[in-house]
C-alpha cells in the first residue's frame, strides 16, 4: 500500500472511528485502526465489537492495499506533524511507514485479514432520513438513558418504525423523554430496536446537519450511514440491546388539570441558579404556581436557600410541586423552543413538559419537604 494524503483528510478519518478503540483489550487487533485503501480513498475503520465505525476520505493512492496500525499512536504521530502532506507507506509486513517533511516514523501493524468483518444487511428493512432530522430527535431523548447496569434495557434509546413515523424514547425510570417525526416507513421497513447509549454518543458526536443518513437493520445489529453532500460519508454499525422495552405509553398521565406556559430560557436560568443551592441530601427545587407567577425555592439547611420569582400567565388554583432540578435542566438544554409548556394534575402526579411540535417529557415530582 502506498499512498500521498493531507494531514487534515488524514486527521478527520482517525478523529471520525478512533473513539470506539478500546484502550483496555485483550486483543492487540483491536487497538489498531483498518486502513485500506484503492481507487483515490482511504477508508478507517475501528471496532471494539460492539461498534464498528467507517469512514472515507481523499487521498492519492498509488498502489492499493490494506493493513491495521495501532490508531492511538498513529494519531499522535499524524497531530503533531508540521508538514501539510505526508505519505504512507505500507509493506508486506505489515510495517507501516510516515513521511511527511523531514519526519520518518515507522510503526509495526498487523495484517488486515485479522480484523473482525463487518456484517451484512439485508436490502429490506431501512429508511432515509435527514441527519438534522435524527440529530434533533437523539438530541432532545438522550439525555435520558439510564446508566444503571441492572436495568440493561435502559441503556439506550429505543426507536419503533411504524405508522408512518419513527419514534424514539428514553427513560432511567424517574423520568422519560419521547419524540416523533412523521416520515414514509415502507411495510418491510416497519419495526422497532434499541440503540445503545455509546452508539448514541458516536451519532450524537458524528450527525451533521446536512445530507442524508440511512438505517438498516437486522436482528441484532443495526447500522447508519451518515452521507454528506461532497459524497462522503461515514458508517456506524452496532449491536443493538436484547430484551423487550417497558411499555412506556402507560407512564404518560392521560389528562391534565393545569397547562402553564413558560419562556424556556427564563425559566432554564431560574432553576441553574436555583440548583446552586441545593445539596446532595436536599436536591429539589419547589415550583409554586400563584395567580400570574412562579416562584422556584430552593432550601437545604447546610447550604442556604433560593428563591427565583417569574411573571407568567396562570389563573389556576395555587399549586406546588418539587422536581429534581437536573431533570427539569436537561430537557430545557436540549430543546431550541422558545416557549415549553408544564403540565400538572398535582403535587403527587407526574409533570408533563411539552414543546408546540412532537415532544413529550415526563418527570416523577419529589416529596414536598
């Protein structure tokens, strides 16, 4: 293999898989990075079983070819070059050899054959969507995967096609994120996975918001083809979680008494500054609703209190409910609106955050201290 290929092309197809390299593993194989490269594109792939991600980019390949390096040390080589063009060089061996300038760095690699496959799909179940599209919906639900262990359904989010619209969820059990977006799901496309949360964190690192990105999926893997409009593109591939999903539709309340509107960025800076007064015995803050105001206190005895009062239009009885702050931040970080909307039944009932589009977020109130 030899190739002539610039140190950005070079930097941005390691920075695109080499997250998914684990540090700690037992097989040596899988610290190295796959190069192969034909035509006038050199392909990075990185796996750590689990995830699998591709990616292309440019370069001048004058003999095509493939071999793995170690990709840690590859790209600490590559990011502290000078030089804006550096050539690879890759022999029968598998040693592979950097020139770029006046730098010459010879690295042992092992041969590609030894590198885990990547798995087949079949033609039927997928759908194409906007990437904007799914970094949005990832963007507004996966703040809520659960990180417990014991719970391992939880660890991801779950996505359902069908009914002409794709749905995504996520919940760690005191609270729930849910968001739709209608789009064409053919008959063979219909079904439903669960996408782990590493996977989550590579989309949400990857997603652009132009062009198109492509699902597939199988029986236990899935994989997304992130496409650009300059034709490149990036391939992430998963196993997905075993095990059924909670039936989440039984935690969204059915009916609500009150439905208060609320300036996102106002009331997000209210409860920032509110949560600087809580404590890890006493973390809650208590949303008391009056006649056309809000006031959010905060109070733990070692620590002191708060209290943020906000001008809002309400006419219903006077009401007080406390959450976890984080559980309220999160979603109001996460969303663009300028206006969400908090729905109540009581103090003991689960709140209902809601946004003029397809959004839905339900949070588990705290006991009133």
């Amino acid at each position: 293999m030899n190739l002539t290929i610039s140190k950005e092309q070079f930097i941005n197809g390691l920075q695109a898989v080499q997250n998914v390299v684990s540090t700690r593993t037992t097989l040596p194989i899988l610290s190295n990075v796959l190069l192969r490269a034909e035509g006038d594109r050199l392909e990075f792939t990185a796996t750590d079983l689990d995830v699998t991600i591709a990616c292309g980019v440019e370069a001048k390949v004058t003999k095509p070819g493939g071999s793995t390096v170690p990709v840690k040390k590859l790209f600490g080589i590559v990011r502290e070059l000078t030089n804006l063009e550096i050539d690879l060089e890759v022999d029968d061996k598998n040693m592979c050899i950097v020139r770029s300038g006046a730098s010459f760095y010879k690295i042992n690699g092992l041969s590609a054959d030894e590198f885990p496959p990547l798995p087949q799909f079949k033609e039927d179940k997928k759908v194409v969507l906007p990437q904007a599209t799914l970094k949005g919906m990832m963007k507004k639900t996966s703040f809520a995967i659960s990180t417990d262990e014991s719970r391992y359904v939880l660890n991801g989010i779950f996505l359902s096609l069908k009914d002409h619209k794709m749905t995504m969820v996520a919940t760690d059990g005191r609270r729930l994120a849910l968001v739709d977006e209608e789009m064409d799901v053919s008959e063979g496309s219909q079904g439903e996975f669960i996408i782990p949360a590493k996977t989550v964190n590579e989309l949400n690192r990857l997603l652009q918001d132009k062009g198109d990105v492509e699902i597939r999926y199988a029986e236990n893997q899935a994989s997304f083809t992130l496409k650009d409009e300059k034709g490149s593109s990036i391939l992430i591939v998963t196993k997905l979680i075993e095990g059924n999903y909670p039936n989440y539709r039984q935690v969204i309340p059915a009916e609500t008494k009150e439905r208060v509107p609320l300036a996102r960025e106002e009331f997000l800076h209210a409860l920032r500054r509110a949560e600087i007064m809580t404590s890890e015995k006493s973390n809650s803050v208590k949303l008391s609703f009056g006649k056309n105001k809000l006031e959010i206190t905060a109070n733990s005895p070692e620590v002191g209190e708060a209290k943020e009062t906000l001008a809002i239009n309400y006419k219903g009885p006077d009401m007080a409910i406390a959450f976890n702050p984080k559980y309220m931040i999160d979603p109001l970080n996460a969303l663009p609106n300028d206006e969400v909307f908090i729905e109540l039944i009581d103090e003991l009932s689960p709140g209902v955050l809601k946004i003029n589009g397809p959004f839905l977020y339900v949070v588990m109130p705290m006991r009133l201290s």
